[in-house]
C-alpha cells in the first residue's frame, strides 16, 4: 500500500478525538431552550463524553484481543455516528445526555486505537514523526468540530449535531483504505510486567487529573462568557474554540523542539503558559482580547500534555509504560467529567454564576501549581530532563 495514503488514513482516525467539543459553542443557547435545566446539568453535554471515554478505554484492551482493528473502528464509528447526530432530532435533555454518553463510548475506543495503529503501522523515527503529525491531527480536528459547531448552531442549536456527519466521510475513508495490520503474540510469561510504578509516576497521574479537570473549565464556560456578556455570539464562541485549538496546534508542531530546550521544566512552563492564557481570558471585557488568551491556552495545553505522556513513559518502568499511559487517559476523563461538579461548588461558594469566574479559578490554580512544579524541579530535578 502506499505509504502516503497509508499515514493519511491512519492519521484521519485522529481527528475525530476532539468531537466532544463541538456542542461548546451552543451551551448558552442550549441552555436558554431548557430554563428549567440547570447550568451545570447542561455542562454535562461537554463532560458525560468523557467520563463514558473512560469507561470505553478501560475494555478497549479486551476487545483488541478478540476483535481485529477494522471490526473495533467500525464499532466505534456506529457508537459516534448514533450519539453525534442523532440529538438533531431530540427535544428531552435525558435522551440528548444518553446520546452523549454514546458518543464517548465511541471516543473511548478511538482514543487508543489511533495509538495503536501508529504502533501496527509504524517503527522508529517514522513512527515518532507519525506521534507528531498525530497531535496536529487531533487538533485539526477540534478546529473543524468546534467551527462547525459555533455557525451551525446560529440558527437553531439542533443544528450543532449535524457537525457530527463528518464522521461519514472519516468512517468511508478508513473503510475502503484502512488495512489489517499483522499483530504479534504478546509474550505472557515476563515476570517483570507486574514491576511496581515508583512514586513519581503517582505524582505525575495526579497532575494529569488536575490539569484537564482546570482546563474543561474552558471548554464549559467560555460560550457562556462570550454569549453572556454579549462580547459576540454562539459563532464567536465556536472562533474562541478554534482559536484555542488554533493555538495547540501550533504547540503541537513545536512541541520537540520545546522539550528539548526546557527539559525537565517543560511541564511547570506548559502550566503557567495555559494559566496566563485563562487569565487574559477571564479578565477580557473585549472579544480579540479574549481570542489572544484562548490562543495562548492552546499552546500551553498542546505543551503541558505531550510532555506528561512523555515524562511517563521516561519515569515508568519499560513493562508498565503502556499501564501508566492507559491510567493517564483514564485520569484525564475522570478530570473532565469532575469538572463541572467542582467549579459549581467554588462558584456556589462565592455567590458567583458559570461564565468568567471559573476561568478565573482555572487561571489561578494553573499559575499556583506551576509555580509549585517549578519549585519542585528546582530542588528535585525530574528524571524527564534526560530526555532529548
């Protein structure tokens, strides 16, 4: 097969990852057409999918065993097409989650498999290069789903699900090119696989889970800023959105070079860059303000989680790598479903509404842990700055 095709298509399966984000630019007018729901249950349309991620990923493993690659993308394709389109045809709030809930059924399994399929596919420098495209792809991605998602919802928020039949000409692409890759046995006798993580992996997972339940407050509250406060509308926040994704690819495609300056204070630096970019967006009173902030956001996300996955796969032992990697998934959904329920408790606890206090809240606790980070590294040397 040709190689070219062959890393196209294995690359497309990457930007259907950001999907979920395509219902953020219509939160504020989904929540205006259910006054009686509130603001936090109609968050959820962005989190439930990755909480059901999480679930999907965690069986993902058992199924790979027991289905060939193609039979478990088409499964997946089913769960995103069924869930992404069909809340275009609801009015129940219920029915919509469920449906959501589906769709991240779908992102669970997609996840890792575009993961694996770099690794079926690809040895060496050629699959490292591949690793790379793959973080522009998934950011592409978020450009096209978040974009969509923001101009069809202009005339009425049904509209927004019809972002999801993208995923047909995705689907129809892999379908009729994808190959079956040749897998090997994995060897079942390695006493060393049961290797116990060491501390500093633990510390990295829970930074993992605090940074993406701080940046989904992003994802859940900037429409409700930009609608909210008249600074544009549900289009403007679909910009904001693909401003922020604008922004990680362009930290996606720097990223080496950024870690191979940095090094070891490449993560506290990828926290504080996604702090200052919260801040400027929630001290913004002017919509190009605010689109500065969301790309500066981008950047420092697309620094801060390739760097963790790298740092793991550094500071876990070689048998447990793929474990701390799956964990660091999970942990991430985990995050951004707890999101939510989180901000709703500060903001509840200082009389303060959804929109820009959040991301206030976000921005001070990515500048506080960065600090830490960088504190912590300067005392503690991370064994990530042997990277090169």
């Amino acid at each position: 097969m040709n190689r070219i095709l062959l890393k196209a298509v294995v690359l497309s399966v990457s930007l259907l990852l950001l999907a979920a984000t395509a219902v953020s630019p219509a939160l504020a007018n989904i929540s205006a057409a259910f006054p009686g729901i509130s603001a936090q249950t109609i968050m959820l349309l962005v989190a439930l999918p990755s909480m059901t991620m999480v679930l999907a990923s965690l069986v993902f493993g058992r199924l790979s065993e027991v289905m060939s690659r193609r039979a478990v993308f088409n499964l997946a394709m089913v769960f995103f097409l069924i869930g992404g389109i069909s809340p275009y045809f609801m009015n129940d709030i219920t029915w919509i989650l469920a449906m959501r809930a589906i769709l991240g059924l779908s992102l669970g399994l997609i996840f890792p498999l575009s993961l694996v399929l770099i690794s079926d596919f690809f040895a060496g420098n050629e699959r490292a290069t591949i690793m790379g495209l793959q973080s522009v792809c998934v950011n592409l991605g978020g450009i096209i789903f978040s974009l969509l998602g923001g101009v069809l919802c202009v005339t009425d928020w049904h509209n927004t699900f019809l972002a999801y039949t993208v995923g047909v000409v995705i689907f129809l692409f892999v379908y009729c090119y994808l190959p079956e890759p040749v897998r090997e046995q994995a060897d079942q006798d390695n006493p060393a696989a049961k290797a116990p993580l060491p501390g500093s992996v633990y510390v990295m997972e829970g930074a993992v889970f605090l940074y993406n339940m701080l940046i989904f407050a992003f994802f859940t509250n900037v429409a409700i800023q930009v609608v909210g406060e008249k600074l544009g509308n549900a289009a403007s926040a679909g910009v904001a959105l693909t401003v922020f994704t604008g922004g990680g690819l362009v930290g996606g495609l720097i990223f080496g070079k950024i870690m191979q300056s940095l090094k070891n204070i490449t993560i506290p630096a990828g926290w504080l860059i996604t702090g200052a970019g919260m801040a400027l967006i929630a001290s913004a009173h002017d919509f190009t303000l605010l689109l500065a902030g969301c790309f500066i956001g981008g950047i420092g996300f697309s620094t801060t989680c390739p760097a963790f996955f790298v740092s793991l796969s550094v500071l876990a032992p070689p048998s447990r790598v793929a474990f701390s990697l799956a964990l660091a998934s999970a942990l991430s959904g985990i995050g951004q479903f707890a999101a939510p329920f989180v901000f709703e408790a500060i903001s509840g606890q200082f009389g303060q509404a959804p929109g820009r206090f959040p991301l206030l809240v976000s921005a001070v606790g990515f500048v506080a842990i960065g600090l830490l980070l960088l504190l912590q590294n300067s005392v503690q040397p991370s064994k990530s700055a042997t990277i090169n």
